[in-house]
C-alpha cells in the first residue's frame, strides 16, 4: 500500500511534506506517518487500506483523461468531416452549374436559330415588297394605259364619250 496516495484520496487538499509526513525506514517495516498536521484525526490502519482499495478502483475504473492533443485531434477529426462536406456539397453546386451552362447553351444555339430564321423571314418579305412595288409599277403603268385609251384626245371624241 501506498500511503501517501491513500491519504490524498481520503483527503485530496492535504498536502504531503506540509500536512502529512510519510516514511520508510527500510527496515522492513513499511511506510508509516511519520506527521499528521491535518485537524482530522489520523487514520487507522484499516480505514488507510481501505482507502488504497477505493483509490486502485478509481485508477483502474476512471476514464482516460483528455489531453490537449486530445482535443485537438478531435478537432481536427470534426474540421476534415466539416471540409469532406463541403467538397461533396460544392461538386452538388458544380454539377448543377454544369447543368446551368449547358441549358444556356442550348439556349444560345436556339437563339442563333432563330435568329436565322428571323433573317430568313425578313429576306422573304423584303422579296415579296420588292414583287409588290414591281407588281404596283406595272399597275400603275396599265392604269395609265387605261386613262390614255378612255381619254377623249379630239373634241369629237369628247362628246362621243
């Protein structure tokens, strides 16, 4: 048994060498308390034993203590799932960018269509107006024709009409 442990785990604000003293002769004899500076009464032999039981259950029992290291693999652990997040969200937002672009794309080739065809349509009806004012020369020659064969050119004529 170890009696300085047994003191401090029955007393743990007791301080050894200001509050306690303990010794070993070497003479076979083992440890023993060589001072007691505490108010409370000094234990007995059988309450120290029971108290070096109740520490070597504690010891072997408590859970192991965290480390700063620790912590900070911990951490470290928490920020590589936080960034493995991360890049799996941002190849979400990638292949919906991909998808954007390419709608865009054919949005743009549709456009080029139709505008193609806005082109041709124009040409058509810059042709057609083309026909028409050929069409409405040539009317308005044989309209011409026509007030030049009704026109009366003599006074005989005139009256005849």
């Amino acid at each position: 048994m170890n009696i300085a442990s047994a003191i401090n785990f029955l007393h743990p604000n007791a301080v050894s060498m200001i509050d306690f003293i303990v010794r070993d002769d070497s003479d076979g004899e083992g440890q023993y308390i060589a001072l007691w500076g505490l108010e409370e009464p000094e234990p007995t032999e059988e309450e120290l034993q029971a108290a070096w039981d109740a520490y070597q259950d504690y010891e072997t029992n408590k859970p192991p203590e965290v480390t700063e290291l620790d912590r900070i693999g911990e951490q470290l652990v928490q920020r590589e799932l936080e960034a493995l997040e991360l890049r799996n969200q941002n190849g979400i937002i990638g292949g919906q960018l991909v998808e954007r672009e390419l709608e865009a794309a054919e949005l743009r080739v549709q456009n080029e269509v139709l505008g193609a065809q806005m082109v041709e349509k124009e040409l058509q009806i810059m042709d057609i107006k083309a026909q028409n004012g050929s069409l409405g020369e040539s009317l308005v020659g044989f309209e011409l024709r026509l007030l030049s064969l009704e026109t009366p050119t003599t006074e005989g004529e005139k009256a005849n009409v």
